[in-house]
C-alpha cells in the first residue's frame, strides 16, 4: 500500500534493521518487526519521525510538556506504561497524539485507534492521547498538530 506521507517528513535519512528497538537518532531506524503490515511499519515510521518535529519545536515542546505536568503530577514508569522516565512520558504526550492525529488522516480514525491500543508500549501515554481530550487541546495551543 501507498501512503502520501510528504508532510510527515523531517528527516531524509531511515534505516532498516533487524532486531533493534525502533528509535528516532541520530539516523531513524525501525525494525523489520511490521515489515509484512503496512500499517504498523506505518505508525512505527511516523512517531519516530515525530521525535524530529517535536525538536524544531523547543519552545512549544517545553510549554506542552509544562502543561502536562500540572495535568498530570504523577505518571507511570515503563513497566507501567510510560516512557524511561517522566520527562520522557510527557514527551510522548507530545509525539504519540501526533502519530494519532497522522494516523488518522492516512487510514481513518477507526484503524488509527486500533493500531495504538494495540501498542504494547507506552500504553498509558497511549490511553491518554485516545480517551483524554485535554491531550491534544494542549498539544493543539502550542501548535503541535499536523496539518491537513
């Protein structure tokens, strides 16, 4: 399948590799984990490379990662389904709607939803950005949105 992705680009430089943990820098690389589902190779692609749109951001990524630390005082670890540490989990406040909102315009808000409940990492980060609005109201006011 094709998805027209232009928008979602910032950085030119991915990699393909077996069994590594997808992650963003300093060159993207996902796994071959998805490489016979479009869709989850799809998403995987997309938040890493939502982890390059949120650095040209600094001044909206601090204000939006300040806002979800009032919201949110306290929030899981890994095991229980945030990030490496804190300061990461509202990060991913950040990147994993932005995945959600891309998710959505490529292949429909219903498969969208499913792809993200299905993660089994960042779970609770996940459930935030898919059942708590206030997520991306606050994403939305710092101009962490993509655009249409």
């Amino acid at each position: 399948m094709t998805y027209e992705i232009d928008q979602g680009l910032f950085t030119k430089e991915v990699m393909i590799e077996s069994r590594v943990i997808p992650h963003s820098h300093p060159v993207l690389t996902v796994n071959t984990r998805y490489v016979d589902n479009d869709v989850l190779q799809l998403a995987t692609f997309l938040h890493e490379q939502f982890h390059w749109l949120e650095e040209l951001g600094s001044e909206a990524r601090e204000a939006a990662k300040a806002e979800f630390r009032e919201r949110f005082p306290s929030v899981p670890d890994r095991a229980s389904g945030g990030a490496s540490d804190s300061e990461s989990t509202y990060l991913h406040l950040i990147v994993c709607d932005l995945e959600f909102q891309a998710m959505t315009q490529l292949v429909g808000e219903e498969k969208a939803r499913e792809v993200l409940r299905g993660w089994d990492h960042y779970s609770w980060v996940y459930e935030k950005v898919l059942g708590d609005p206030v997520v991306r109201r606050v994403n939305a006011r710092h101009g962490l949105v993509v655009s249409q």
